[in-house]
C-alpha cells in the first residue's frame, strides 16, 4: 500500500474519533496527530483496530484505534457483555468478577470495564484495589460467576497494559467461546455503541475477605507442615517487583509459617513504571538484580520473585560451590512436580487417581518422574487455559495435583485456573525447608533429579523475521521442515516427529498415528534416539519462529553437572546447525 494510501486511511479512521462519543482530550489528541507533519504517530495509532485475540486484549497504551484506551476497553467489554448476555439469558442476574495490577491507567480500565458490564445489566464484584491474577480466577468459581476480566499486559514493558477474558470455570477462554466473544467485540464500531454509564447498584467492591478464603485454600496445598515448623527460620528474599504479589505473597508465607521473610524494599513500592528495572520480568535475571543483592547480604536461602500480576514465579539459588543462579521454568516445573509427587507419596496422600499435566514443550524429564512413580502424565498445548481444559475434562474423575509449563508458571491447585505464584512461591518456601532438613539446598535437590532420572539442557533460540517478506520466509521454514525433516540433531538418529497442525505422528520408518489433540496447531516436534527433543512454532503475535531445545544428556553423580551442561551445550549448538538456525 501506496504511503500516502495508508495516511489517508488513518486520517479518515482518526476523524470518526472527532465526534461527541468521544471525550474532549481524546479529540484533541487525535486532532494533534491530524495536524503534525510527521504522520507516523498518526499510522502507529490508528492503520488497525487493536485485535481482540482468544485471550483478550495487549497494546501500548495511548489514543487510537490500535492502542489500550479508555474505548478499546469499553468496546471490548461491551462486545463481551453482549455475549455474555446471550449466553446466559436464562439466569436472572449474570455476573462477573474484575480486576486489575499495578500498571499505569489498569485502576481507571478496570472501572470503566465494571460500568460498562453494569450498564449491560451484569452484576460486576470488584476488587477493591490491585490483586494477583490467580485470585481473580479463584474468585469468579468462588462467587459462580459467569465470567471476569483481569486488567493486566502481565510482564510486558511499562508502555503495554492488557485486558484478560476469562470464563465460568475461571480459565481464560477456549472454544467456542473465544472467537465468539472475538466476533461479538468486531462488531462494536463507535463508542456510541458502547453503554458507558454504570449502574452502581450492580457494583459491589470485594478485597480483604476474599482474600481470607484465598490464602486459607491456599494453605491446603502445604504437603509437610511439620517440616515447615522445623524450618520456619528459613531465610527468604521476595521480590514483587512493584507488582501485585505485595498484596498477598508475604501474607501467604507467614500464613505457611515462614518467619524470616525478607522483601525487598525497593521494589515493595507499587509503581506501573517498574523504576528499579529494565523489565518486570522475573525470567530475566536484572529483574532479580536487587533480590540477590539482599540475599547476598544476609545470607539467605532461596530469593524468589513474581510478576507484575503476580501469576509467574522466578527463583534463584545457591549453587555447591555458594553462587547465585537462576532456576529456568523448565527445572522451576520439575523440582516442583518432583516435590508434590514424592512427597504426597511418603506423606500417604496419593489414592491412585491422580494426574499432572506439562505442557508440549516443557522438559520430558517430568514424564520421566511421573512414569517411575507411577504417576498418569497428560501433555497439552502451550498456555494454562490448556491445562485447565484437562483439568474440567477430568473433574470428578481424577485428581490434579500440579501443572506448569516453561514459561515460569505453576498452578499446584485446581481450585484455580490459570498460573498462581501465590501458591507457587508458598510451595517453594515448603521445598526449600524439605531440603534444609536434608542439609541440602534446592540446587542440591535439583542434582538429586538429574541422577535419578536423568539430565536435559533447555534451550530456546528465536528468529525473527520482520515485515511481510519475514511472515513469508517463516511460513516457508515451517513448509521445509514439513517436507524435509532432519534426519539426525545433534549427532542422533531422529526417530519420531511431530506434526499438530496434521495430527499425526510419524517415525524413521514412515508409520503414521494420529496425535489426539483438541485442535491443530502449527507446531513441528523431532524427537532423537538420544532422547532430546525439538520443537518449532512461528509466534501468533510477533514477526519470529521459535525454536524450544531440550537436550538429553547423562549424569552419574551430583558433581559430573558441569560436565554434563557442557556436553550438552556444545550438542545444542550442533542442532541449531542441523536446523540451520
């Protein structure tokens, strides 16, 4: 599209912004864009609507069509009330539950989506001030809510703020529902489409007693408490990296009995600008910069962090020789599955029907401890809407117990559905006291895992191929790989691959059997003689195609770990050849 084209599109999308339905400042915003010489404010904001996806809304925040806004949140609440409305004609009063982080604007969004719900005749409980995402998914079952709405762009940049949709079960939302309520959204064309006046009547503010009833079925997860009593002193470091995780996170630990709770002071202050960081990401280490630093200081024995909405965990540690190092999500899954399947066994909790469930990229060495203990492992796609889709098949048949996946997230219990790190890092706590009483460290305990069942080295690596010309190059990479699979990775025989958008599954040989999968994704998986496995998935949001290594390797004793991390590094780097990445 010719540039001028483009500009004269946008210009005539920004004039509709120019009417009553909008408000004064918004106008004069968009007429400031109308009148500037450089037009690429103009384009960023308005050349498309910003998509409501399967999981709600992200963007950078800001006036226009394509940005987080006070009417993209009122058009995608209202697009969800209609559909809410049709859904559920037959109960006398829908309701939902709303709320929000600590971002910048995520209070006045999470206002504006309780008027907006209100005025559609929906009864809104709202919390009172920023909470955790993982509550607002307990409350929404907890109040038999019909849906709900979490103001959050979880770990993304200070510029981005997000709209997260979730169900009756107190999952975000799967089909059919998500490209309904997507449908219903697309159809709201104007603000003037959208009921902005609440009914306050329909309001009703929610806070500290629901988060009583939270922390306390939070505490049930607590496999061993007589081995938190032995270990109450066990000194922590917590970081909420200005986020949501202050509000309850510290409270849960004390509730466990944790004693020595350490939280950094910096980042205790709620800030949507995250100033003590680059990123509130606790997947990145300079977002635990300051946690170490303290647990430097005192000598602690775990630092654990959470995100902004408080649904991921990060954690280091100290290794055997006493430094610092992070956990990755793939070992943060393990130890905990590891630990909650253990030592349900030894505390004589398990009856039998339990399950877990990982998602398809996450590390194969979680099936491995589940097959030794006799535990049914479930694989699923990525995402905890995944997960908890196992979990509503299976309910009143089986048990979960746990579920994580790579991305560092952790859901111990079923009476949440989606990643908690409330309860992640109140488990945590318990796991480190498990090996403190051992005279071990969680490092310790994660070399324990390699020797009983083996060693892998999770990698990823992401490609990125901007504009048209890269989604084309992507799409191309996927066919190749489709066509012409590698035949050996890393040195090792591929034996089995992959293929979810056919559902099928096909070895060295050319056998085929279908992959049983509620829907087909474009994901490609080879798996080597050697045990290491390679997945492949062009991202639905960003112009890369990622690349999820896991590579096996062998470790004899809790000492060989350096050797064994180097073999396999130098195995990774072979791979990456092999798929000429």
């Amino acid at each position: 599209m010719e540039n001028k084209e483009l500009i004269a599109q946008c210009a005539e999308k920004a004039q509709s912004w120019l009417t009553p339905a909008y408000d004064t400042a918004t106008q004069e915003a968009v007429k400031n864009m109308l009148e500037q010489t450089d037009k690429t404010p103009l384009i960023e904001a308005f050349y498309k609507d910003l998509e409501f996806g399967t999981g709600g809304l992200r963007g950078i925040m800001g006036v226009g069509s394509n940005r987080m806004n006070k009417y993209t949140v009122g058009a995608a609440t209202q697009g969800l009330a209609n559909y809410i409305n049709k859904c559920f004609s037959h109960l006398s009063q829908p309701a939902v539950v709303v709320g929000y982080d600590c971002r910048n604007n995520s209070k006045e969004f999470a206002q504006i989506t309780a008027d907006v719900f209100s005025a559609n005749g929906i009864k809104v409980y709202l919390f009172e001030d920023m909470r955790p995402t993982p509550e607002i998914s307990f409350a929404i079952r907890h109040f038999g809510c019909q849906s709900g709405v979490m103001v959050t762009a979880s770990h993304n940049p200070k510029e981005y703020n997000g709209y997260k949709a979730y169900w009756e079960d107190g999952a975000q939302v799967l089909s059919p529902h998500d490209t309904a309520i997507i449908d219903e959204v697309n159809k709201i064309q104007s603000a003037a489409e959208i009921k902005q006046e609440g009914n306050p009547a329909l309001i009703q503010m929610i806070g500290k007693e629901v988060d009583e009833i939270y922390l306390n079925k939070v505490k049930t997860l607590s496999i061993d408490p007589a081995v938190i009593e032995r270990q109450k002193d066990l000194k922590i470091v917590y970081t909420p990296i200005h986020g949501t995780g202050m509000m309850l996170i510290p409270q849960s630990l004390k509730l466990w009995g944790f004693q020595n709770v350490h939280c950094v002071p910096e980042q205790m202050e709620r800030s949507g600008d995250f100033p003590t960081v680059i990123s509130p990401n606790p997947e990145n280490g300079e977002a635990l910069t300051l946690a170490i630093q303290l647990a430097k200081e005192i000598d602690a024995d775990i630092v654990m962090a959470s995100d902004p909405d408080a649904d991921r965990i990060g954690m280091a540690c100290k290794d055997n020789k006493g430094e610092w190092v992070l956990i990755n999500g793939n070992q943060t899954c393990l130890i905990y599955l590891y630990y909650i399947i253990k030592n349900r066994i030894a505390m004589g909790k398990m009856k039998g029907d339990e399950f877990i469930v990982k998602t398809i990229v996450t590390t194969e060495l979680i099936k491995a401890v589940a097959d030794k203990y006799g535990v049914e492992m479930m694989d699923c796609y990525t995402g905890f809407k995944w997960i908890a889709k196992e979990i509503r098949d299976h309910e009143g048949k089986k048990q979960y117990i746990g579920g994580g996946e790579e991305s560092y997230g952790f859901m111990a219990q079923d009476f949440v559905r989606d990643k908690d790190s409330v309860s992640a890092c109140s488990l945590l706590a318990e796991i480190c006291a498990w090996a403190k009483d051992q005279g071990k460290t969680l490092f310790d305990i994660l070399m324990d895992i390699y020797v009983e069942v083996g060693f892998s080295l999770e990698t990823s690596v992401n490609v990125v191929k901007p504009g048209k010309s890269g989604a084309d190059e992507i799409k191309a990479m996927m066919e190749n790989y489709r066509q012409h699979p590698p035949r050996t990775l890393g040195g090792s025989p591929v034996i089995l691959t992959k293929d979810y958008k056919s559902l099928t599954a096909t070895t060295a040989e050319g056998n085929t059997t279908p992959l049983h999968m509620p829907a087909t994704s474009n994901v490609l998986q080879f798996f080597t003689a050697d045990g290491s496995k390679v997945s492949v998935r062009p991202s639905g949001t960003e112009p890369k195609i990622k690349f999820y290594m896991e590579i096996k390797g062998e470790m004899k004793c809790p000492n060989c770990y350096v050797g064994a991390h180097k073999t396999a590094q130098e195995k990774a780097e072979q791979v990456k050849k092999d798929l000429g990445i």
